[in-house]
C-alpha cells in the first residue's frame, strides 16, 4: 500500500558572514545540506554525507537539487 504524502516544511536560513553568502537548508530541527555563493552566477551545495560538492547557476536549482537529494536518501 503506497503512503500518504505528507506535508514538509522546508527553512533556508542565511548564515552569511561577511562578503560570502550562505544558507543552511532545515526541515524540523536538522540541517541537511550547506549552500555557498562562489561567484555572482555559481552556487556550491554540500551535504554531510557526499565529498564533492555540486555546482549551480542559481540558488532556486540549488535549493531544488538538495530537496530532492533530500527525499532521494531519507528513511522511509
């Protein structure tokens, strides 16, 4: 039997210090994955659990990629 989609609030948090934007994305009470604006037109996401670090043209690709990342590795 497939499960009921349930509901998830998402909060991007900037944590940024001094000239370097950063935003720490939450869902209840954990951090899951770090996103850093390199360059004008380039973001860099991270997670705890990867080494190599993904790059973006945007924050809403960055945003995008880490929430299905996200749902791609939670437990059921």
């Amino acid at each position: 039997m497939a499960k009921k989609e349930q509901k998830i609030d998402v909060e991007v948090k900037d944590i940024s210090a001094g000239e370097t934007q950063k935003f720490e994305l939450w869902i209840k009470d954990s951090a899951f994955a770090t996103i850093t604006q390199i360059s004008e037109q380039r973001f860099e996401t991270q997670f705890a659990s990867q080494i190599e670090p993904r790059h973006f043209k945007t924050l809403d690709d960055a945003i995008n990629d880490a929430l299905m990342e996200y749902n791609l590795h939670r437990g059921s």
